[in-house]
C-alpha cells in the first residue's frame, strides 16, 4: 500500500510553493501557464513539472550523453528557417541533431481514481504517450504526453550532412506538429474542468 | 478501487493462451522469446504484447496517418546501408521515413506492488522510459520502454531529400542504438529473476 493519498495536501502545497517561485523566475514556459493554473484549481490534483513542447537544434559530445549536451536554440512555438540555420551555424564540436518534443506535464493525482481519470481523459484528447509515470508514498504522477516527435540527425563535429533544402523540409514537418501539439494543449485546457 | 488483482489469475490464463497462438504462428520476435518466458514463469507477472526494438522505413500517405503507413523494410537488428538503400527504393507517393524503435513490452501485474517493482527494476536498468501504461478492473499493464529512437524524414512523393552518404551516417547511428537496447534487454532478462 502507498501513502501518497495519505501525504497529497502536504504534497500539493510544496508544489504550488515551487510553482509560485517558478513563475516569478520566468521559468514555466508562457503558453501553458493558463492550463497549469486550471489544473492546480482542482481538488484532487498538481503539477509539478511542464514543458509546453518544442523544436530545438542540440550538440552532444558523444551519443546519449545528455548531461553534457548544448542547445543551440530552442524554441516552444513554431520556428523560421533562418531561426533554424542560425543556430546550425553555431555548431561547432559533437553530433548535431534537429529535435521535436511533445508538450509535457507531470501532475499529482490524490488516488489511483482520480490518476486514472485524468489519464483517459489525456489520452482520448490525442496525449496517447500518457501514463501513470511513478507511484511512491509521497506522490502518484500521471505524465501528459503526446506522440509528436523528430529525432534528425543534422552533422558532426562541425561538418553539415545534409542541405540548406532539407532544413526547409525538415522545418516545414515540425511545424506542422507544433500546430498539432498545441492544438491537443488548448483542447485539454478546456476538458480539462469537466474531470 | 480497481479489481485487477482479483481477476489476475484468469487475464494471465488467456494472456499464455494469446502468447501460444503466437509463438506457433512465428509471430513473437525471437530475440525476445527467453525474456517474455522468464517473466511469464513468475507468479505475480504476465505479458500481454512485446517488440524487441526495430529500424524501420516507412511510407505515411499524409502526416499523422499511422493506419495508411505501409513498411517499406523493417528489421529487429542492426541493418546494412544496402538494406535500407533497397528499402529506400521501393518508395513511391506519401512522407518516406527513416525510424528507430526502442524494445516495447506490455506486462500485466497482481498487485500495484508488483507493479512500482518491475517499473522500478526497469527504469534503473536503463529503460527510463517506463511508466504504469494503464490501470482497470481487467488489468495492471506496466511498459517497459527505452529512449532509443530516430524518426528521421527522407523524402516524399518519390523524391529522396538527403544523400546516400547521409543514409550511410544515419544507419550507423541507428546501429548503434540498437546494440544499446539489445544490451538493455540482456540485462533485463539477467536481473528479471530477482523480481
């Protein structure tokens, strides 16, 4: 048995502490503010952490290593081609990659109920990569995730493998997710007071 | 409160009824066959789906049109460049795709219990992508998941937009993943028993 039920007001109230310090950071991206608030505002749940999805140029020294790894730009709207080259020209060292990722919220939920609920209700708004990411004593976490995703590798140690007309596709395609991902966010936000 | 627990014993029954279909119709990976065993030799564990990883090109006729996508080579094991070149050949109309899959397993648990454990066992052994994928009166699914993965596009309506050199850097990177999440399952088939 846990005890996350047991420990969820205390839990909550850590949260919303984090929240408040976020927020007055500049730390929680923008565009998801509004849905993050509607959600604290329920009884029986809290995030803790988001991203509203994004499109990035990233360099990693070797595969896999993602602690030492480097944004060259990174954005959580729709992109330009420039925007995209300009970071590529900033490339210097490691393997380069153009990234896609969904939006993504982690949220507290008060009993295995209350988780699953919000979890069907992620999923039937197209958030089909939801799940119940961890149970422990002091929190049952429901991670909100969508399938929108590009993992393209761009070059290597400051060489470029691909060309300037490829980036144009490449842009064109994550946009277009974008468009999708933040459509589901909106669609949730307003489903998401009927839970 | 959910009734999985009370209606494990009759779900894993048909679950091994499912899994004898198919193995005698070769429709389970066989590079999985020994771990999908081990965990079905366990009293409070049973798996319901499995895939051992792939790389894959895919034919989309529209983006997001997964029911549509045709697989043009699909292989669970590091790849040639010719392989994938002959793949590559057969594309005619729709978004032509270049994809890597992490290793996907369904497996239901008794208890809640049950579940953190594996789901906890498994995040530590490198498939950090796990999560409780769903929770009903019928079953307790916990996937195990890796972050292994490249969507790569390459081309649409019968014209390529990278080069073969760039087929060659892409397909040693997915070889290399795929060496990496063959070696997790190693490990996981390994630890398993411990459960």
């Amino acid at each position: 048995m846990f005890l996350h039920t047991k420990n969820f007001d205390e839990q909550k109230a850590k949260a919303m502490e984090s929240l408040r310090k976020a927020l007055a950071e500049n730390k929680v991206d923008e565009d998801i503010v509004s849905l993050l608030e509607k959600i604290n505002a329920l009884e029986n749940y809290f995030t803790t952490s988001s991203c509203s999805g994004r499109i990035s140029v990233m360099e990693m020294p070797h595969f896999g290593d993602k602690v030492n790894s480097v944004w060259l730009g990174k954005w959580h709207r729709e992109v330009s081609v420039e925007e995209v080259l300009e970071a590529i020209g900033r490339h210097r060292s490691g393997q380069l990659w153009f990234l896609v990722r969904s939006p993504i919220l982690h949220v507290g939920a008060r009993t295995m109920d209350d988780a699953v609920r919000l979890l069907n209700l992620a999923i039937g708004l197209g958030f089909k990569y939801s799940s119940i990411k961890s149970v422990s004593h002091k929190k049952l976490l429901v991670e909100i995730r969508s399938t929108e995703r590009m993992d393209v590798p761009l070059g290597e140690n400051g060489e470029l493998w691909v060309s300037e007309e490829y980036i144009k596709r490449i842009v064109a395609i994550a946009n277009s997710q974008v468009r999708r991902f933040k459509g589901k966010l909106k669609r949730l936000e307003e489903e998401i007071e009927k839970l």
